[in-house]
C-alpha cells in the first residue's frame, strides 16, 4: 500500500471565483477548515496557524475542540489566482516536537465543469516522515480531508454571497 499520497477531489456547487476566495483567502480558508492564521496567505510566506473549531459543522466542530489553540506552521508555498495553491505542513503534529521533520505538501486545484467546480486536494511527501509518524499522519489526513471536502460544500452553501 502506497502511503506517501492523498487525493481527494469534490465537485462543488458554486463557480470558480467562489471556490478560489474560500481556499486562497485566509480567513475564508480558517472559517471552514478550523483553523485561524497570522497573515495572508501569500507566496512565501510562513504563518503560524491556530486550530479553532469549524464554522459550518456543529459534530465536525466538537470533533476538533479537544484540538483547539493547538499552533501549528503554515507555509504558503505557490499561488496562481484561480488555478491553485500550495501550501507546507508538519501533518498531525499534536504535541510532538516536528519542528525537524519534513514537510508535507498540500495543493488545492480547482477546474471547471459546466458552472460548477471541481476541487482536488492533495497531500504528498509522508514518505519523508519518521516511521513511528508515518501512518498515523496518513491514516489521520486520510480522513481528515475526506471531512473537508465535505467541510467547503457547507461553507459555500452557507456564505452564497462570498
């Protein structure tokens, strides 16, 4: 079994430039995923990130409130408006010193489909996780961006204006 890879993709309810400001803008971003950031996301740049329970899920928020104020690093790695963005993290970090560890990568690539919007999320480079690491983080993202995809259809459904 390949654990260095996850792919996930949802076809959401909404056109391009909606999806595009709920993943590349930081606070939208925070809103649905559960997280509260430092800055923008631009570019470069490194952000500290607080875990703070989901706006759009009350079982998915109780789920993540034992996590809460839980810090962690953010690193914006690429954006090309309205194609995708990337981004670097320590994945399930919890209380573990990972400062040392590798990184894994996250791409969110959106794409068209009669008005609507495919959204693929992937997470790549678990393979350069220490061992006694690796498929905890797998098998805990493996899920937790199964609870995502579902996390960024509420939000869109909730904010029809954005």
């Amino acid at each position: 079994m390949n654990i260095d890879r996850i792919e996930k993709s949802v076809l959401l309810q909404a056109p391009r430039d909606r999806v595009w400001r709920a993943v590349s803008l930081a606070e939208n971003f925070g809103s649905w995923f559960g997280a509260d950031f430092d800055g923008p996301f631009v570019a470069g740049a490194h952000l500290a990130g607080t875990i703070v329970p989901t706006s759009v899920d009350p079982e998915i928020a109780r789920q993540q409130q034992p996590y809460a104020g839980q810090p962690f690093e953010f690193h914006v790695v690429k954006i090309k408006p309205m194609d995708r963005i990337s981004f670097r993290w320590h994945p399930y970090a919890g209380d573990a010193n990972v400062s040392a560890e590798p990184m894994t990568l996250i791409e969110f690539v959106l794409a068209d489909q009669d008005g609507l919007t495919w959204l693929t999320i992937t997470e790549s480079g678990f393979d350069q996780l220490p061992p006694a690491r690796r498929a905890k983080a797998y098998a805990a993202n493996e899920g937790g961006w199964t609870a995502q995809c579902l996390l960024i259809q509420k939000y869109l459904a909730l904010h029809p204006q954005l």
